[in-house]
C-alpha cells in the first residue's frame, strides 16, 4: 500500500502543477494539508485545489474533507519573508486537511487541538495566537478486512519551528488518540515542527519516525526561508512498530512549498 502526505500550498496558484503531480501517481491514501474547497461564486479559481484533486483522484471514492478556516483575505507582517503578507481571495474560501483513499472509512472525526472552529474569518492582527487547528482521526478496513488507524494533522505555526506549551500539548493529544486503537497506526502532517524539539519527541518512545530513520535533511524545497540550516524538516510519516515498511521517500518535486512524503508499507 502506498500513503502520500502533501501539504499542498494555500497560498500559491499552483493547481495545474497539482494536476500534474496527482495525474502521475496512484497511492492508496491521501493526506493533504491546506486544501481549498469553495464556498463562494466569486473567490478566485485559482486558489481552490480540492476541484483539481478530486478530478484526478477518482480511484479514491472514500473521503473526509475537514475544513477549520474560513477565509477571505489574508493579511499579517513579517511573514514568510515578506514584509507585508497579504492576499485577497475575491470571496470566501474554506481551508483544512483532507483525506482521501480507496479504502472504506470505518470511523472519521476532526478533534480540536487548539481552539475550535467557529466558521468566521479569523483575526489576523493576533496571529498566531487565534490559530484554530484539529487532527483527523480516521479507521480504515483495508482489502484483507484489517484496521488501520490515520491521524492527519497541519501543526500550529510557530516561526522558529521549536514548538512551546500549546504544540506539546497538541503532540500528547494526537499521540493518546493514535495509541487508543488496538490496531495500528500512521501519523501524518505537516508539523510546524523540527524533529529535535520537545514537541516532537512526544511521540519517539511508541512510533518511528520515518524522516529520522532515513536522515532526512528537508521536506521543503530550496525556495524556503529556512532552507540555509543544516537540517529544515517540518512535515512528518510515524508509524507504529508493528508496521511493515517497504519503502519510505521525499520527493524532490515542485508541486508545492512542501515536498511529498510517500511511505510503502504493509500491516502484518
């Protein structure tokens, strides 16, 4: 079985490149970070990808689309190396993470890591403090009716990417529903995180971390601001150890300001 994690890019106009990339592949799951669904007539086409990756997913007829923003414009200071970060969308627009496979859903819920969503833009002038961010947990019976439990999760933003209080609660929080299955499990996403913080290292006594075990230097492209360090990883694939790896890689690819984490695998 093949597991792709992405975080797509809300704020690039890059849906022909997704169309390329998915066009291309044929994973058995799906778990994408930062989709846009549409919500309005008039919000600009070329910030909404989750269109463009149903269209070249249809092999994947299970789904689970979680939306935890809704967004209009977007405007904060000193953000991603530009002093003035702001985007105006033409109408609203929902964002969140998305899951999606060929595999039939036994459970799915979005649980609340940080705040909870309450539909309404948010306040852009307290960012980061008024992130709204969820995991998603979701039971899969897979061909040879064993259980397979995902946790899909797009971290709380923090710039220098050491985490604080908030992200290692999160962590512990995400690690207690991974562990509440008696089955096993794969937690996914794009962290906020670098692999050396407390945060992180939440989960290193009972899942393996795939971007250590392979040495992994980056998961973001050269484009990043932070691509200068010596190691730039953020977005993860852990696994409990009674998975069986196949294979595990980063792709070098410019489908999005994250690269692609697949990960082949069996269960027992």
């Amino acid at each position: 079985m093949q597991l792709l994690c992405l975080n797509v890019a809300l704020f690039e106009a890059n849906n022909k490149l997704l169309l390329k990339f998915f066009s291309k592949q044929k994973f058995d799951i799906l778990c994408l970070q930062e989709v846009a669904g549409r919500i309005d007539p008039s919000t600009n086409p070329k910030y909404i990808s989750k269109n463009h990756i149903d269209n070249t997913t249809k092999n994947l007829k299970h789904s689970f689309f979680s939306p935890t923003l809704v967004l209009r414009d977007c405007h904060l200071k000193h953000f991603h190396q530009k002093e003035n970060f702001d985007y105006d969308f033409g109408g609203f627009l929902e964002v969140g993470n998305y899951l999606k496979t060929k595999f039939k859903m036994l459970n799915k819920s979005s649980v609340f890591v940080k705040r909870s969503s309450s539909g309404t833009a948010p306040d852009w002038l307290h960012f980061p403090k008024t992130q709204t961010k969820d995991v998603q947990v979701v039971d899969l019976e897979l061909s040879n009716s064993k259980k397979l439990r995902i946790l899909n999760y797009h971290g709380i933003w923090t710039k220098e990417k050491v985490g604080n209080a908030e992200t290692e609660k999160a962590c512990k929080k995400i690690l207690d529903l991974a562990k509440a299955a008696n089955y096993p499990s794969i937690i996914v996403g794009d962290f906020n995180l670098f692999p050396d913080t407390p945060s992180m290292q939440v989960f290193y006594n009972d899942f393996i971390s795939l971007v250590d075990k392979h040495n992994i230097l980056t998961t973001r492209p050269n484009s990043n601001e932070l691509s200068h360090l010596e190691r730039n990883v953020v977005d993860y694939i852990l696994v409990s150890k009674n998975i069986e790896i196949n294979s595990f890689e980063v792709l070098d690819s410019d489908v999005s300001d994250h690269l692609p984490l697949v990960l082949d695998f069996d269960l027992p």
